[in-house]
C-alpha cells in the first residue's frame, strides 16, 4: 500500500512518526511524499493547546474531502488528538477509519492489515493504556537532514503543572533505559548523524523512574563515548531539576553544547504559584547567574506564558523587567491557552484573549531588542558552525551554531565561493545581522 504521513507538533511527534515510518517500510508498505498518491494518510496529531488541536483538526477534514471525493482509501489518526478525543472523532469525522492511542502507534502496520481485511466499515480504535511500556527500539527513517537526530529519552510528565494536559495525555513519567538510547545512538551514528538532540517532556528528571536517581549526566557521558557523535543538545530542562552535576558535565564534555533549553513560563512568584511550578524568581536569577558564570558563553533558551489567569498588571510588569534584565539568548512566548480538563482553565479572573495577545507580543518586541542588539554585537566573532544547505537563488550557504536547535532558533548564512556538504562543520567569522539571523563567510576568507 502507498502510505504518506503528516507529522504535526513538537519533536517529540517526530520521533514517533520516524519510528512508524520504519514500521511500515519493514512491512512492507511503500512510502511517498504526495497525499494525492497515497492510499491511505497517517496524521500524527498535536493537542496540547487550541492552535495546535485546530490545525490537527483541519488536516483531517482536508483528507476527508479526499477522500469523499475517492482520491484516498483510509485515513489513520494518531498522536495526542487521537489520544484525547477518541471518541468524537468517531462519532464526528466518520472518514477516520483508523485511531491509535499515544502507546499504540507502534500497531500502525496492524490497523492497515484490519482495514484491508475488514474493508474499512467500522473504525479500527487502538488505544493501549497510556501509562504502558514507552515504544522505543524500532528502526527509524530520519525525517530530518542526515547529520542531526532528536534522540527521545523519556515518555510522560510527572509535574502537573496547572495549564498542562500532557499528564492526562501521556501519563507518568517513563524513562527509556539507558542501554537501549544508547544503542539507538549507535545506530543513529553508523547512518551519519552526528548531533543528538535530547528530548522528552522533561530531560533533566531522565532516570529517577527506573534508576532511583537522576541519571541524564551518566546517560550524556555515555552517548558522548558513541563513535560518530559529535554533538549534543539538551531540550526541555526543568530549571528546578537542574543540578551542579550537570552544569559541571556541560562546562567540561567537548561534546555537550553549551547550550540549554530551560522552560521558566513566568517570573513572578505569584503566578508561578497558580501554575504549579515548583520554583520563584530569586531561585531562576540565582540559576542563570550561575550558569553563566560557570559556563560564560552558554546560550539560554526559555519560554514564557502571558496572560495566565489571575496575571495582574503588577505580574506582567515583573515578568518584563526580568526579561529585559537576564537578557535571554533565545526566547518564545505564548499566549494562555485555556484547555479543558486543566486546573487552570478552571481558575478565577481569566484574562480576556485580546489582553493576553497584547502582553505575548510586548514581551517578543522587548525580546527582539534584545537579540538584535546581541546580533549586532556579534560581528567579527568567529564560530563553528554546521552546514545545513544551500539557497540557489541566494547564492548563500545555511548554518547551524552551537546556539541554535532546529526549527526554532535563527540561521547563519553564509556567503562562500567554495562548495560545502550538508553536515560539514566549518569555522565561519560573523560579518554582520539581519534580524534575528547572522550573515558570515569563511573564517579564512
């Protein structure tokens, strides 16, 4: 069977989707690009806030209409929408003819051997416990470039932060043993990855589950004795779980970026309260100051939420001053998402969307000061950077620091008269900005 896919949210989708595209290459299954060519469609979806459910939602009806129209045959659901809203996607979008809960996309080959055989009158629904065993040790086809690979250590969240349904979604924390991440890494590396970026719902508590205790350090140490890994990235540190053994590690490991992905959602105490969080803002300035002293050119990347509820003007005020004093290298904001079966979307005092869109786009305007001036500061520096690609039309090379992760920070281009591969690490001097990109040339032109 033809099969295409869309892959939707975060990294973490990503890796299940590599893995289901594995799944169904070994069965057999022929994978293609164009949904227009395909028998059947897998949509991997995102439910984790309303933008995300809506463009799960139209993907849907969009192939619904193919379907109607007898330009596809089944269309498979997965991911968290599914996971969430099993039952009205039933009842609502009856083109569906196939549901797979967040622990059963690894069945994926399964659902389209049922259809076959049941000739799609009823929809197939699989939807293991989500608490149950993490799927991992499946051969992945990478979706990414070939010399990067995000490396999921962990399924499932503990903290039951207020505003959050991933707990509900994906359960209990679950680590992946070290021997297998291990393996996989391996694995990753023989095939010409040569960047590991570690994800999970949160990194920095990998371990305590199976091993007692937090073990992200003794895992990075062991992915940074894989032949063929060059570099490693850390996403999704929870500030609180951060400790002086990891800090120790990314000062000394040559192959840990100093880089690190630190979700801190608010500044001020009262509405890190409401949220559930388990720090205050002495604790994050603390924090940031010693990594920056301990590690001077450490890139931090955060995020925040505005317009949580009960965030008064007194609130959002503190949240900019301490933005405008740590002067993060990276930083995105979202605007409150209200979502059902949240405490949060419970609480008193709701702040009006309008409102909570004003002080989102505040924040990223005060943010954008601060990494245009930063950029600016940036010429004449010199950087190692990994090559991503070519622009044709530009003439212009696309590059990777150790301060950008992909799909979410900026580029450094790169104008050059000699040819570069995909992949290739080269040192680059920065000749200027443009935005929040850097513009470069060879650091021996």
């Amino acid at each position: 069977m033809k099969v295409a896919f869309i892959s939707l949210g975060c990294d973490k989708n990503t890796v299940d989707t590599e893995m289901m595209l594995g799944i169904l290459d070994e069965a057999g299954h022929e994978l293609v690009y164009d949904e227009e060519e395909a028998d059947a469609v897998v949509v991997n979806t995102c439910a984790f806030i309303l933008d995300a459910k809506q463009e799960s939602i139209d993907n849907i009806l969009r192939l619904a209409k193919l379907k109607t129209e007898g330009r596809l045959r089944y269309i498979i659901v997965t991911g968290c929408l599914g996971q969430r809203y099993t039952d009205d996607i039933r009842q609502s979008i009856p083109e569906v003819d196939a549901i797979l809960g967040i622990s059963s996309f690894d069945r994926v080959a399964e659902a389209l051997d049922e259809l076959e055989k049941g000739g799609n009158k009823e929809c197939v629904t699989l939807c293991d416990p989500i608490d149950a065993k993490p799927i991992y040790g499946h051969k992945r086809l990478l979706t990414t470039p070939i010399h990067y690979a995000y490396l999921k250590i962990a399924e499932g969240c503990d903290k039951r932060c207020t505003y959050c349904i991933i707990p509900k979604l994906r359960g209990r924390y679950r680590s992946i043993p070290m021997e297998d991440l291990i393996a996989e890494a391996t694995d990753l590396a023989a095939r010409g990855v040569k960047e590991l970026i570690l994800v999970a719902q949160e990194t920095t508590l990998y371990g305590t589950d199976i091993y007692g205790k937090k073990q992200l350090t003794g895992l990075i140490s062991g992915l940074a004795r894989v032949e063929g890994i060059e570099h490693i990235r850390l996403l999704y540190c929870y500030p609180e779980e951060i400790t002086d053994e990891l800090i120790q590690l990314m000062k000394n490991e040559p192959k840990l970026y100093h880089y690190i992905d630190m979700p801190i959602q608010h500044a001020s105490d009262n509405v890190l309260k409401r949220m559930g969080r388990k720090t205050d803002e002495s604790s994050l300035r603390r924090l940031i100051a010693r990594l920056r002293e301990e590690i001077p050119d450490i890139c931090i990347r955060t995020t925040l939420i505005a317009g949580f509820p009960g965030e008064s003007m007194a609130d959002y005020r503190r949240l900019k001053a301490f933005v405008k004093d740590m002067r993060f290298n990276r930083l995105g904001v979202f605007s409150y998402s209200a979502e059902e079966g949240t405490v949060a979307a419970g609480m008193k005092r709701q702040i009006p969307v309008v409102l909570r869109n004003m002080r989102r786009n505040a924040i990223m305007k005060l943010q954008q000061r601060i990494v245009f001036d930063a950029n600016k500061a940036m010429s004449g520096r010199e950087l190692m950077v990994t090559i991503q690609g070519y622009i044709p039309k530009d003439g212009v090379y696309m590059a990777r620091s150790y301060m950008d992760a992909p799909d979410v920070d900026g580029m450094i281009f790169i104008e050059a008269d000699r040819e570069y591969m995909s992949g290739e690490d080269i040192k680059v001097r920065i000749t200027g900005a443009a935005g929040y990109d850097l513009v470069a040339v060879p650091a021996d032109d």
